[in-house]
C-alpha cells in the first residue's frame, strides 16, 4: 500500500456536522476499499486564492492514509459529485517512513504524526531562514571616508 494526502476544500457555509459527514463518509470509503485511515486534521477557514463558486473561503482539512492504488477512482469520483466539496486534491505521500512505531506514538506515548502535516506556521519560518546580507558587503554600501 501506498501512503497518500488528501486535501478538502469545503464551502465555507457548511455546517459543522455536515462538513464532518463528507470527512466521515470519504475514511469510511477508503476503509472499505483496503486502505488505513493515518491522521484527519482540520485546518479551519482559510481565504482561498481566487474565487471558486462565488466563494472566497473555503474549510480545510488534511486526511493521511495508505490504501491500494486502485482506491483512488472511486473516492475521487465520488468526491467530485459531492456538493460541499469546493476543490480537493490527492497527493502521493513518498516521504520515507520514521522508524519508531507504526500506531503514531513515540516511547513517550506522545503523537509522532504531528510532524508529517504541514502547518500555517512554516510558510512563515521560511521568511526567517532567508540569507542577511549584512549592508557594510554589498556594492551599494558608500565607500569608506578617510
């Protein structure tokens, strides 16, 4: 089995129970078709980039799990008819696996799943790590007066 991300965009006036019945209904999908459902995590609302069904936000959420190829098609196809979903996306996970223990808890008993979801807060870290220039090297720096 093949591990994969599936990212959800549902349309922003969803209610909660509802939003929670397309998530419950895709795992459910999945489960049947020989796949393992690995980690759901909302990302809440978030302003799309364009506009999508006269929408300019949308609700995130993030679904890791493993599951044969060939049970894609029919979770696709189904995702594609559902009226809540705006947009979703499935990527095929080829990060090497941690070594540890495969239920997602480290020695500690702490969650070690947290790592393999993207967060809102690395785009930001990004910024940080960029390379400083320290003004006195560059060409435009004014020559130094005797």
């Amino acid at each position: 089995m093949r591990r994969y991300e599936l990212m959800l965009v549902l349309r922003p006036d969803v209610a909660d129970d509802k939003a929670q019945a397309v998530i419950d209904r895709t795992t459910r999908g999945l489960i049947a078709s020989g796949g393992q459902i690995i980690k759901v995590a909302p990302w809440g609302r978030r302003r799309l980039a364009y506009q999508i069904d006269r929408y300019r936000e949308g609700s995130y959420h993030i679904v890791l799990f493993e599951a044969p190829p060939d049970a894609l098609g029919e979770m696709e196809r189904t995702l594609q008819i559902t009226e809540e979903v705006l947009r979703h996306l499935v990527t095929r996970d080829d990060r090497p696996a941690r070594p540890g223990r495969r239920d997602g808890l480290d020695e500690d008993g702490e969650d070690t799943d947290d790592a393999d979801l993207p967060s809102a807060q690395d785009d930001e870290e990004d910024d940080d790590r960029a390379e400083r220039i320290d003004e006195s090297e560059t060409e435009a720096a004014p020559a130094a007066i005797d």
